[in-house]
C-alpha cells in the first residue's frame, strides 16, 4: 500500500503537574503527606514552615483542637494461637507485672544472658546455652528440631545431642518460665511444674496439657470430665488454672512498635449539634520565604530565573495541601450529617452509607470520595475512626427499610454478649432473634459477621 498522511482531531485530558500533585496529597495519608511536605522543604528554600504563634488565617481551623492520639499497635490476645479458643486472663495487677519483668529496653536475649552470667555453668557449657538462646523466635519458642540444630553444628565444636538436651533443660529453668519450649504443650506444662506441688489442681492441669489440650481447644468437656474423673467445679478449676498461664513467654521482652494517629478532623457536640472542624495537630503550616519573595520582587532577571520556578511550587504546595484539608473536612461534614445517630447511639444505629451518596452530597466524583475516606481519621467522643469505616452495605428489613451491616455485626455481639454460656447461641437462632426483629439475615450472613467480628462458633463458646 502507498503510504499517506491523514489528519485527525481528538480530545485528550491532560494531567497537569499541579493537578498531579494535588491527587497525590489527597491519596496520602497525614503521616505520609507531612513526609512529603518535609521533602520539599529540604528541596525547595521559598518554602519554611510557619511558627504557631505567628500563624494568622492560614490553615487555621475552628476549635475544638485534638491532642495528638497514640494507638498502641494491636497486642494479639488469642490464647493459645489456634490450639484452644480465645480466653482473657485475669493474671496480676499492672504493679506485680512491673516488679516481675525487666525493663522495656531489656530483650530476651539480655535477660536470658543476664541469668547465664549468674549460673556456676563452665564456660562451654555456658556457650551452647548461648547458642540455644540465639535459636529462639520472638515468643521465647525453640522452633528448630535439637537434632537438627546438633547436625547444623561445625564439627570441630565437638558439641553431642547430649550437651544440647543438658543445656536446653538449664534454658527452660530461666525466668520466664515456659522460655524454650518446643511447642505450646511443653510451654505450659513447663510453668505448671515451676510452680508448688501443693498448688490445687496442678496435677490434672498438668494431665490436659500434657495429653489432651486439643480435647480442651474444642471444648469437649464430657470427654475431659471422663479423663479426669472429676466434677463440672473440678474441670473449671482445672481451666482456671490454664488460663491463668503466658503462652507467649517471650512476647512480654519483644520491643513493641507504638502506633500514633493524629486525627484529620474532630466531631463534638456543640449546643445540641454535631460540629466538626479540622484538626490543627494535622496541618502543616507553610508559608513562601519573605527574603527570597522579596528578591524576586526587584525583578532581578538572573534571581527570577533560578528562583522563579521554585516560588511557582512552593505556591502550588501551599494550594494543594490547603485544598486536600478543605475537601476532607467537607467529606466528614457530610458523613457527620449522615451518621449522627452513630454518635448518639452507637454502632447499632450505624445507617447504610456508599461512597456514592457522600459524592452527591459533596459534588465531588466518588474516586474522589473514597481517596478522602481511606487513611484519614476522625476523633469522636466514641473514638478515633478511618473515615472509610461509616460505610456499608445493606440488609433489607421486613418494613421495606435497610439496616447496615455495621449494625447487624454490633447487633450480633451484644447477643452473643449476653447469651447463657452454657447453652451459647447458634447462628441460625441468631438469625431467628434478628428476624424477629424484622431483619432478615441469612444463617449463612451471620456466620460471615460472626467470623468478621473473630466470634468463634457456638461448639467453641460453650462454657460449664
């Protein structure tokens, strides 16, 4: 074919760098925007921060003004992982804890060397307990087989399985007790024994975690009952006693990383109505450099043209992270109006809510939205929320209504709260209960939230 040239005219959007950068900072969360906000402070000298007290209407917002929130990172408290169901233990106050572990800044490793160094071990042995205090995982387990760590060993060590077992029984004689177990059975039975002989009940503990802990995970009562020959009062003793036991011996000297949230906007109640303000803790105060505006203003030609861009971006910043608070604080005045009986009422008045409606609402595209609502946070007298967790699906109710699926999960867990637990409730009566209440939920729904909200089933939460 003979080669020709053809005109044609097409629309195109085009993405400029302000507009980029703008739906970046939006996209970002307080702790990575402000990141970012220290990059172009070192990159770019028209640009300094404003000092708090000689701040004036910028980024200025209306009170009330939040203190900086730290969220701990979240503790697992799972008893046993996924051996037995979750317990809580009722262990010793917060002063015992204190005077009982070493300081924060003291690892495993440091304390379980610290008591090393007090033994009349000799010097090689004191080493291959080393060695094993080295193998250990965060939670104070020795996860690798003996023989294979005896194996692994250089031979011109001249280290036997047998020094290795002899040294492993001097590791598991060290505070805390359980340190060095090679599974959850041997960790609990390790602190029952370090324990009195005259401690009730210590015996037939003993028996469930030494033979039958999976009997106790699936809470097969009549069976342990059998076993130990004993009497409901009996077994729940026994438990008691379990419970009352660190699965986790190690977990307690690992070096726990805070978390800290510094809400984007504030709710309070303010004279009968639910006001909400943005939060000054968050914003970064800028403002462009007055020396070197100033030399850009005598019109210098040789200044403008190595200054001229960066007061452009610097100007471009101060927009763009002025204009990501705005949006936010319209986005959660619109969710506030939204949500208001949340915050009267709780989680059970939680109402249906998709990132369509707060974009009718707001003006703003629903891509839009759900950048606003991920990673930006707000304080309520209820707690600190992402602003992503207002939203939720629908169930239909028998009037014609919908309730979301926030509320049916709080639904569920005040019923399993205050359920008999002896005689638990399934998740087909809970659907029962709900429908009575003119929601329909399926048993399989149920099951789903119930799994959500970390509930275990009914053959796991029945007590004696």
């Amino acid at each position: 074919m003979k080669p020709t040239l053809q005109l044609k005219l097409s629309q195109q959007l085009t993405l400029t760098p302000q507009l980029q950068q703008a739906i970046k900072l939006l996209q970002l969360s307080t702790l990575e925007m402000n990141q970012e906000v220290e990059r172009f402070l070192l990159e770019n000298p028209l640009l300094e921060r404003e000092e708090a007290e000689e701040s004036g209407g910028t980024f200025q917002a209306a009170e009330p003004v939040a203190e900086k929130i730290e969220a701990p990172a979240q503790q697992e408290t799972d008893w046993f992982d996924n051996d037995v169901p979750s317990y809580s233990s009722d262990s010793s106050s917060d002063d015992d804890v204190q005077d009982f572990h070493p300081a924060q800044s003291t690892s495993l490793r440091e304390h379980l060397i610290w008591q090393l160094g007090l033994t009349q071990l000799t010097e090689r042995d004191k080493k291959i307990v080393t060695l094993l205090i080295d193998a250990l995982d965060d939670n104070g387990y020795l996860t690798q087989e003996i023989e294979e760590l005896a194996e692994m060993l250089p031979s011109e060590l001249e280290i036997d399985l047998e020094e290795l077992t002899i040294a492993l029984q001097h590791l598991q004689h060290m505070d805390p007790a359980g340190i060095g177990a090679r599974n959850l059975s041997e960790c609990l039975a390790l602190q029952l024994k370090a324990m009195p002989e005259d401690t009730p009940f210590r015996k037939e503990a003993l028996a469930v975690v030494n033979q039958h802990l999976s009997s106790l995970a699936a809470h097969d009562f009549a069976k342990l009952k059998r076993t130990l020959n004993c009497t409901d009062e009996g077994l729940r003793m026994v438990t008691q006693l379990i419970r009352q036991l660190n699965p986790k011996p190690g977990a307690d000297y690992s070096s726990a990383v805070a978390r800290y949230i510094i809400p984007d906007v504030v709710v309070e109640k303010v004279k009968g109505y639910w006001a909400v303000a943005l939060n000054p803790e968050a914003m970064p105060r800028l403002r462009v450099n007055k020396l070197y505006a100033d030399i850009l203003s005598r019109g210098q030609e040789s200044s403008q043209q190595q200054i001229g861009q960066q007061l452009q971006e610097a100007k471009w910043l101060i927009k763009n992270v002025q204009q990501r608070f705005e949006t936010i604080l319209k986005v959660s005045q619109a969710i506030v109006a939204k949500q208001h009986n949340f915050l009267e009422h709780g989680e059970v008045a939680m109402r249906p809510l998709v990132l369509r409606e707060i974009a009718d609402e707001t003006g703003l595209h629903e891509s839009t939205v759900s950048r606003v609502t991920t990673q930006k946070f707000m304080f309520t007298p209820r707690g600190i929320f992402e602003l992503k967790y207002f939203f939720g699906s629908h169930v239909s109710t028998e009037a014609g209504g919908a309730c979301s699926s926030t509320a049916i999960r709080a639904l569920i867990k005040q019923l399993v709260g205050a359920e008999d637990a002896r005689n638990p409730l399934s998740d087909s009566q809970i659907s029962e209960i709900l429908g009575k209440q003119g929601i329909v939920v399926a048993r399989r729904t149920i099951a789903k939230y119930r799994e959500s909200l970390k509930i275990p089933p009914v053959n796991l939460r029945k007590a004696l």
